[in-house]
C-alpha cells in the first residue's frame, strides 16, 4: 500500500468511523466501487454540519462560512484560501477531537475530492450545494440558540422542504451514483427512483425530528410546523410542557405517519434493487428498519417532551436487525415481513 493510499485510507475508514461509528457500520456494507464516493460525501456533510453547530461562532459568521463552503462546490475550482479560513476559525472550537480532526483535514477532502471522475465530482457538488441550503434555512428560520428564542417552522411545506434539503436530496444523490456505477441498476429510470429516494431520505429525517423533539425545543428550533399545533390548540412553547404530550399526541400520530409513508416507498425502493445486490439492499434495509424500531419507540414513549429522556434504540437492536438481515442474504420475504411487523407495531 502506498503513502497516498494510506493517507486515503485513514481520512475515509479511520477518521469517519470516529466521526459517525453507527453510518461507518452501514459504509462497510456499501459495494467497494462507490464506498470512497460515499464516505467523502458524508465527511463533507459532517463538516459543514460542523460548522453551522459551533456556537462560539456568531450565526452571521456561520452562515459565511458555510456559504464559503457551499461556494467550493459550484465551479471547479477550489479557493484554497477559503478553505484554510475555515479550517483556522471552525477547527480550534472543537470540544469533539473527531471533528477538530476532520476540520484540520478537509483540504485533503478536497483533494480526494479532485481526484474522483467529473461525474462523481458533480454528483458532489450537487449534494452539498443541496445540503448546506438547509443548514443555512436552520440558521436563517432559528435565531437563537435556548429554549428562550423557541422558534417554529411556518408551515406544513416548510418542513417539507427542510427534509429535503438535509436527506431527501442523499437518496437523489445515493440513486445516480448507484446507477452510474451498479451494472445491477443499468435498466432503472434514474429521475423515477431518485423521486422515490428522495421520499426515502425524508422519511429517515421526519423520524430524525419526532424522535429528537425535545432536545430540538430546548436549542430554540421547533421543527413541528405551527399550523399542525394550532390544530389541537398547542403554540411551540406549550411543548416545552411535559404535561402537554397527551394533547401533542394526534399530531405526533400525524408526523409518524407520514414518516411510515415515506419509509414505505424507501421499502419498495430497496426492493426494486435486484436480490444479488446484496450490499446495496442491506444498505438500504438498515436505516428503514432501525428507523421504524425509533418510530415505535416514539409512540410508546410516555416521556417524549422530557429533554431528560433519550429517545434512542438499543445497540442490541441494530444488532439483530443487521443479523437477521444478513443471515438472510437481504431475502425481500423476511424484510418485508419484519417491515410489516414493524408498521403494525407504529400504527
């Protein structure tokens, strides 16, 4: 192995596994000749994520940054000067050393970057000029940073188009970068099941928010559109009332069913993938069937509003799924049937 392989190896395994142990779990499954597409995607997300959540950095400056950032991703050209900028005001406000590291680092994610066909070079770009838009709406749509400033998304659409921004816009990136690369893909219609990938991306981030709610509210953001609480009487900051949840509850019945719906097209997304693909499939299957494990956990949850309680399932339960899931080679007739299980135990 040579230096620069290595190099390579400890920025896209070493380094994002301390970054994100549960994504680097579902990365070892994902086929060798799209794994460093995808690992470098998820590096950049994450430090652009970073940069909109460091809090010593006034939002203005943040929002700079990350139009900095976003600015990488629109030419061919890299402006080195403003990548070192970022690295030398975001990186040394790092409490986490995974991220300090990544930031020190990303000028040699940018030259990774640069070595990727154009093809997967635009597939990149246009991910994160997508992505870094919805972290710029949090920063823009929420002002502060407690409780105090508690802020709301508008509208049922705004949410919408915050859960495409951040995810629906990975399955759009996920699908042409598979077809592009995946013989096994060769006869799906790109524009079709990027649609359906999106739908999936968004029901993964719906969940993401039922199952975050409380901890949201306690940063100032309240992702549950205003509109949706008007409907039983609730204003954003009623939610910041434990005792509030029973009468929350049709609403949250509300958002967990669109997150099920949009899971139930990722479904027949990931079976549409043909059964000796089985590491696509398993790629896919993971983040569905966990995601609806949080689903039932936030239903059955009696402390949903307490920013005390974690709603999170256990590593013993991601666990099985990837064992009953991989002992079955990805076989669509137990997946769906544990899918179903699943669906029922929401509902």
């Amino acid at each position: 192995m040579t230096s620069t392989d290595l190099s390579k190896q400890e920025l896209l395994r070493d380094l994002l596994k301390q970054v994100s142990r549960l994504f680097y779990t579902t990365l070892a499954v994902v086929p060798a000749d799209v794994r460093d597409q995808v690992s470098l995607a998820y590096l950049f997300a994450r430090a652009a994520d970073t940069i909109a959540d460091t809090d010593l950095i006034d939002r203005h400056r943040r929002l700079d940054f990350l139009s900095q950032l976003k600015g990488q991703f629109v030419g061919d050209q890299i402006v080195w000067g403003q990548v070192q900028d970022i690295q030398r005001a975001i990186g040394p406000l790092q409490q986490h050393s995974a991220e300090r590291v990544l930031l020190e680092r990303l000028d040699q994610c940018f030259r990774l970057f640069l070595d990727f066909s154009p093809e997967d070079r635009r597939r990149v770009q246009r991910l994160m000029t997508t992505l870094t838009q919805g972290m710029e709406m949090d920063l823009s749509t929420f002002p502060g940073q407690t409780a105090e400033d508690l802020t709301a998304l508008k509208t049922v659409d705004d949410l919408d188009r915050y859960t495409y921004y951040v995810a629906g816009c990975v399955g759009e990136f996920w699908t042409d970068l598979m077809c592009g690369h995946r013989k096994a893909l060769a006869s799906w219609n790109v524009r079709e099941m990027s649609a359906v990938g999106v739908r999936f991306g968004k029901g993964l981030q719906l969940t993401n928010i039922v199952k975050d709610v409380a901890h949201d509210l306690q940063k100032g953001r309240c992702y549950i559109p205003e509109p949706m609480l008007a409907e039983v009487g609730l204003t954003p900051r009623d939610l910041l009332d434990q005792q509030n949840l029973t009468k929350f509850r049709p609403v949250l019945s509300k958002l967990v069913r669109m997150a099920t719906e949009h899971l139930d097209q990722g479904w027949l997304y990931t079976m549409a993938i043909p059964r000796y693909e089985t590491r696509l499939r398993l790629s896919c299957m993971w983040p569905i069937l966990s995601g609806g494990e949080s689903l039932k956990l936030v239903m059955n949850s009696p402390d949903l509003l307490s920013p005390a309680v974690k709603v999170k399932i256990p590593r013993s339960t991601v666990y099985r799924i990837m064992a009953m899931t991989t002992g079955t080679a990805a076989c669509g007739y137990s997946g769906t049937a544990y899918w179903g299980h699943l669906r029922k135990q929401i509902a």
